[in-house]
C-alpha cells in the first residue's frame, strides 16, 4: 500500500475522519490532510507527524469546490 503515494483526506475534522487520515498513516502513507480550520489542520498534521507519519495539512472547505478542486494544484 505504500507504494500506492499519497492519501488526501477531505474534511478531516476530529471524529471518524481523522481516525482513518491516522490509519493510512499507520500503513505507511504519506497523508495530507484538509479542513476548514488551520488549528485542526495543524493539531492532526502535527500528530500523525509526531508519531511517525508524513503528513501535510492544507485549510479548505470541502463544501467549497472550487476550495477542494484547489487542493490538486
């Protein structure tokens, strides 16, 4: 699986989707990690890289499409 790149998980509030961004991490992905707010983007980021992870955090508002579109440039 980690040759597969990188993961990027929209919405990556506190609950269920940060829990899976912390799961691709633990296989060995590289995650980025996207958000509305740059304290949750910093506080999943930091952890993920805190515990031996590659993340990456990006603010966008994954209602926005033109934001998420963003995201891949």
């Amino acid at each position: 699986m980690a040759d597969a790149g990188a993961v990027l998980v929209v919405g990556a509030g506190p609950g269920l989707v940060s829990a899976v961004a912390r799961r691709f991490s633990e296989a060995g992905m590289p995650v980025a990690v996207s958000t509305r707010t740059q304290k949750t983007v910093d506080d999943l980021a930091g952890q993920i890289n805190r515990t031996g992870g590659i993340s990456k955090g990006y603010v966008a508002d994954a209602t926005d499409e033109d934001a998420v579109i963003s995201l891949f440039d």
